[in-house]
C-alpha cells in the first residue's frame, strides 16, 4: 500500500477555501467519480477546510492517492491552532459547541467513506478524508499525470461563479433527494397495501383453522361411532364363520366351506383395514394413549410366535426369531413395539415366495435398541422405498395380485415409532429380499405427538406428554 500526492494548497485566505473545493471537484471528475460523489468529496472538503480557516486562522490541505484495495481520494487538512476540545463527544453527536463546530464534523463525515480525526490542545488538528474510486479505475501512471495535467491547465473559477456552481449542485442535490422522498413514498405506500393484505390473509386463515378445528371435531365424532357401527357387525359375521366352519350347522360341502372361508378373509381384511384407520386418526387427533411397561426382548420374542404360529403353513418361507443378545430392560409401550413388528412380519412373509424371514434385535447404544426384520423375498426398487410409507399406497409386483394389503400398515407404523421417540429406516435390493428397522430409546421419554396421553402401568397416573 502506498500513497501518492497530487497537490497541495495553503488555507490563508477564504479564497483559499473556494479553491480547495474547485480542487476537489476538479481530481473527483478526472479521477471518474459520478457527479454525486464529487459534490459529496468536495462539500466534505470545503467544510473541513472553512473550519481551519475560522477556527485555526489557516491550514494546509493535502490531495492524495491512496492504492490500497479499494483505491481511495484523499484529502489530508491539517491546521496549528487550539485543537478540538471534547472531539470524541462531537463525533459520537454527544455535543455541539455554541459556535456550531461538531455539526460540520459530523456532516463531512457522512459524505465521505472513509474519516479520521486527530487533534491535540495547542498542537492542532488533522482531519482525513477518503472516498472509494470506482471499481473499474487502474491508477497507471499515465491516468494520476493526466489528472494532474488536467488540474495544472484549469484556471481558478472565480468565487462567485463558484457559488452559483455550488448552488447549481445544490438543486440537482435536492431534486435527487425529492425522488428518492417520491420512491420512498410510493414504496411506503405498497407496504400499507401489503399490510392490509397480510392481515386479511391472517384473518383468512384464523377462520380456516377454526374451520378445520371442527372438521377434526367431527371427524374424531364420526371415527368413534364408526368404531362401532362396523366392528360389531364384523364381528359378528366373523363369529359366524368361525362357527359355521367348525360344524356348528352340520357338515359343509366343499363348495360351502370354500365360500365361507372366503366370507370370514373379507372380514378380517376389512377388519384390518378400519383396525389401521382408526389407529391412524387417533395419532393425528393426539389421543392415541402411550402405555409404558417394562418388558425384554425374549418376552416381546414369545408374543409374536404365539400370534404367527397358526400362519406357518408354507414350508417353503421358515420363520426364524434369532436369540436376542443381552439388552436392557425395555421401558416403552410393548404392545405398538409389536404392531410394529407385527406389520413388518407379515408384509416380509406376503412378499416372499421362498426363503426365509428373519427377526432379529440389537443394541445401537446404551440408550437405544433396533429391531429388523430380514427377508429374502422380492425386494424394492431405490425409487420406491420412500412410496411403501405413503397411505393406501401398495407397490406394483409379480405377487401383489395374490396377496392382500390396505396399504397403511407401515404409514401407521413409522408413526407409532415416532411417537415412540423412534424411526423406521428400509434396505432393499430388487429380487433380494428388504430389511425394515426400527430404532428406539429404551427408555420412553416423548414422542412428537403433541397431546398424546401416557400411561405408566406400574402406577395409574396418566399425565400428558
């Protein structure tokens, strides 16, 4: 970094002072600032160059380049008077004298991009003013001898074309500021509409809440009744089935057990199917209920054979529950860990034709366990995994035509395992069969239901989460 002089000129004379803004202006425009900027520099300059002269009884300033990065002008004016006294609260806008020094300080500082101030009792002051060049300007040493060419040819304007000049700047300095006053009019205006319109919307959308507050309202109503206007007839039929398959009527034909048998699959699948439905709106209504328990893992392992043991039929698929490891005692609700992976059980046993479907547990860490459930069955392609978890979504496959599903048992899955305080993550390769996780803490602390209650079976308080 260095700096170069341009020139210099001794304030002895209010002459004097009208010439170092001519000078001012003059290297501005050569050294291609916008008109703007060179009114600003040397107004700046003029101001602290008029208070040397009054207050100090004359002074120097000083023009120079400055190439640091961003190249700046710069004018130095030194003087030897009294000093400033209080500069620090002048320039902080803490004080004003009675003479009106500080408010010139003040104002040429604001004009400039860069100011400095020094001054000392009995040894004088010196003021630095700096103003950034244009981006685009190279300080060669043929544009700094051009400028100073320039400035060497112009002969002093007399003080009051100087004055009629400085008042010619002053009007294109007003009628700028009274567009910039007409934009910031315009646009204060559009922020009032945007307001008014943004408060409209707030109003809209207070009414829709409200309005969705008893849609949800009526929808929990609805799913209630609806709990027991189709279960009990399912219900009902499905007891008849069973019955009238266990020769509670007589003997059947083939033809008969056939059809009933057909009958008693309908029903569980729609028993399935509403049993999901309203598991599902009962999370998204915040009234599904945590039971917390202790159990293990062997303990959750028994449960689960016990409910899959009258479906292994097909020698082709085994069933295989690995020995859990050593894992902590598990404080969480047991029974929506085994709907889990309950659901996870018996879409790997749908979707796999031959081979086997393996449960397993493990420890992630001190505080969370994961189980999986294995499968060598058909497996999913990488732009479906995240479809398998949207509702009533059932992928397209060679076995999907024999098998059936209502596409919400691993929506509501991941949602239990989040209210949970839990995940659910998928691995699978198309033709090689799919692993289905699901992490959890092993002791229950929250889920991210809002609202949910829970309920702790070793002391019959129920409190919300």
């Amino acid at each position: 970094m260095s700096t170069t002089s341009l020139l210099s000129i001794e304030l002895l004379r209010e002459n004097d002072v009208v010439l170092a803004r001519q000078r001012a202006r003059q290297l501005a425009a050569e050294l291609k600032l916008d008109c703007q900027d060179q009114t600003r520099f040397a107004t700046a300059v003029s101001e602290i160059a008029r208070n040397a002269h009054e207050y100090a009884s004359g002074g120097r300033i000083e023009f120079l380049l400055d190439d640091a990065a961003p190249p700046m002008l710069v004018a130095r004016i030194t003087d030897r008077g009294a000093g400033i006294r209080r500069l620090k609260d002048i320039l902080d806008g803490r004080y004003i004298s009675s003479t009106g020094l500080g408010g010139g300080l003040i104002g040429a500082r604001r004009l400039v991009d860069t100011f400095s101030a020094r001054s000392s009792p009995n040894e004088g002051t010196e003021i630095i003013l700096g103003k950034r060049l244009p981006a685009g300007l190279r300080l060669t040493a043929a544009v700094v001898n051009a400028a100073m060419g320039a400035i060497a040819a112009a002969s002093p304007l007399d003080p009051i074309i100087e004055m009629h000049q400085q008042s010619q700047e002053l009007l294109r300095t007003l009628a700028h500021l009274r567009e910039k006053q007409t934009e910031s009019d315009r646009l204060a205006q559009e922020l009032a509409e945007t307001n008014r319109g943004v408060l409209a919307l707030y109003a809209e959308l207070d009414e829709r809440a409200l309005y969705l507050e008893r849609a949800n309202e009526l929808k929990t109503r609805f799913l209630s009744d609806l709990n027991h206007e189709i279960r009990t007839p399912l219900n009902a039929v499905r007891n008849v089935a069973r019955l009238l398959l266990d020769g509670y009527e007589g003997p059947l034909t083939d033809r008969h057990r056939k059809a009933i048998e057909m009958m008693r699959n309908s029903t569980d699948t729609l028993s399935d199917l509403v049993n999901d439905w309203l598991d599902l709106a009962k999370i998204e209504a915040g009234r599904t209920e945590i039971r917390v328990g202790a159990f293990t893992a062997d303990g959750l392992w028994g449960a689960l054979r016990g409910v899959f043991r009258p479906i292994e039929t097909d020698d082709a698929v085994s069933l295989i529950f690995e020995p859990p490891p050593s894992l902590p005692m598990l404080q969480t609700d047991e029974s929506k860990v085994a709907q889990i992976l309950r659901n996870f059980i018996s879409n790997a046993l749908k979707f796999t034709e031959r081979g086997e479907v393996r449960v397993s547990a493990g420890a992630v860490d001190d505080d969370t366990v994961r189980f999986s459930v294995a499968d060598s069955g058909i497996g999913i392609t990488p732009d479906q995994l995240d479809r398998v978890f949207e509702e009533f979504v059932q992928i397209e496959s060679p076995v999907q035509h024999r098998v059936k599903g209502t596409g919400l048992g691993l929506p509501l899955s991941r949602r239990l395992a989040r209210l949970l305080g839990g995940d659910i993550a998928v691995e699978s390769e198309l033709g090689r069969g799919s692993v289905f996780s699901v992490v959890l803490p092993v002791v229950y602390t929250g889920g991210d239901g809002a609202g949910l209650r829970q309920s702790n079976e070793s002391s019959a308080e129920v409190s919300h989460v």
